[in-house]
C-alpha cells in the first residue's frame, strides 16, 4: 500500500498549487493529478453538480489507480462534498480546502481580513459557518470573484495575463483599502486554488505590507501527517506524478510546466 499514490483532484489546472506544496513536503510520493476542467467551473455550478463530480472522480481514482489517499485540491469542492466522500469512503484519508480565515484573522493586526474566492466558495453554508465562528476575532470582508479562475486558466493558453490583471484590480479594489492604518485590510485569504497562480499580481495591488494567505503547505502537513497515521508513507521514491485531465491535455502540460517547471507531455485524457 505505500508505493501507490494519491488523489489530488481540482475543477482545473488550479490545484497544481496544491500539489507543489504536497511534493515539496511528500517527495517520495507517487501522485495522480486530475484536472476536471471539462466540467469547470465548479466556483459558478450548483453543489449537484460538484457533489457529483466528486464521487465520480473518486471512484476512478480509487478504482483505476488504487490510490492510497485523497486531497481535493478545490475549495468549492470541498465544502460541496467533503463531509459525503468521507462517509462514503470511510477506509480513505480524505483531505480538503478550505480558505485560512482562522490563520488569518490570528495573524491580522488591523482585525480586517480580506477573504476572496469563487462564488460557490464564500457563499457555501459551510464557508459561512466558518467566518459566523470568527467574527469576534475579526472582521472578513469577502468578495466572490467571478471568472478569475477561468481567466488565470485560458492565461495559460493564450500566455496573456491581462484579463488576469484586470479582474484581481476590479476585485481588490471592490474590497476597500489595504495597508497597516487602523481601518484597513491587512492581510488577505486566497479561497481558490487558482489563485495562487495569481499571488505575484495580487500582491503588486494589496502592497508588499499585506500577508497573503494560501492552503496548500497546510493541506501537505495534514496529508503527512495522516499517512503516518496510518503508516502509509512511501519510503523508497522517487515519486512520480501523473496528469489526467477531462480537457485538453495541452493545457494541463503548458500549466505543469509554466507553474511547476515539469518537463512532460504525458498529461492523459479521461472522459466521464
């Protein structure tokens, strides 16, 4: 059981960032990378949908690469259908997403947290029951961005950041002043993915003196740290990765390489 991989799955090429931080903590790890960008956005679908999604994807990786672990690598998918995986995979560690809103709001000195992610996301019940339980600690001012994870998808395509630039500019500025002043937005949460992929232009907009929040080295320290659990870690690598996506296996290869510095065209097509 330890030399077989593990899951990680995203309604696109956006959950490569999780997988970054999974291969930098895990790199004796073999894994198995779905890109579900045929059935994208998740972000702008109803939780039918992405529930459904998510147990067909788990099913195959389960039954044709037999993974030994599971990290949904999408935010929207995890507070859809994380609770539902587990009870219907109980033998499986399922690990999920979730925007850092606790880190966040620890980490603020002005107590106003910028939280921005896919409208599915901050308007989940979920989502909402966890700002509802931190607001005594903070104040979250969360803004849906429509279309960003698309745009920062198509960049990859069309090697244009400009639709990017101008949409985390909209975004940013919908949401009020950033700084260190009494008032302003000192740190800000990324709750997608995709986003990360977004963090050098987000960052040039928000100002060098404001933290951005991601969850990728926090999903690796909890996949670590269940694998050991279960005495589930490979020790013998090196690991591997392997692509599948349910779109164009071009994309998720440009996406691998321009972001993870992959030299491979072995990115598989799965249909389903």
């Amino acid at each position: 059981m330890n030399r077989q991989p593990i899951g990680v799955f995203d309604s696109g090429i956006g959950g490569l960032s999780v997988l970054q931080a999974l291969q930098a903590a895990l790199p004796l790890e073999h894994f198995v990378y779905l890109d579900d960008s045929l059935h994208a956005p998740y972000g702008e679908r109803d939780d039918a949908h992405v529930v459904d999604r998510s147990r067909a994807i788990t099913a195959y990786l389960r039954q044709t690469h037999g993974i030994k672990a599971l990290v949904i690598a999408c935010n929207t998918a995890t507070m859809a259908a994380v609770a539902l995986l587990r009870a219907e995979h109980p033998d499986l560690p399922i690990v999920g997403v979730e925007p850092g809103l606790k880190p966040a709001a620890a980490a603020s000195h002005t107590k106003r947290v910028g939280v921005i992610g896919t409208r599915g996301t901050v308007t989940s019940a979920k989502f909402n029951a966890l700002r509802l339980g931190l607001q005594e600690q903070a104040e979250f001012i969360v803004q849906p961005c429509d279309g960003l994870a698309d745009a920062i998808s198509r960049s990859v395509e069309t090697q244009d950041d400009l639709k990017v630039i101008a949409l985390c500019a909209e975004y940013t500025c919908a949401m009020g002043r950033f700084g260190l002043n009494s008032g302003d937005i000192d740190t800000l949460v990324l709750g997608c993915t995709h986003y990360v992929f977004a963090q050098a232009h987000l960052a040039r907009l928000v100002g060098p003196q404001v933290r951005i929040l991601s969850t990728g080295e926090p999903v690796a320290r909890r996949t670590q740290f269940l694998l050991e659990q279960a005495g589930a870690l490979n020790r013998t690598g090196p690991g591997r990765v392997a692509l599948i996506t349910t779109g164009d296996p071009a994309v998720l290869q440009a996406a691998a390489r321009r972001w993870l510095g992959f030299a491979t065209d072995d990115a598989v097509r799965w249909v389903v």
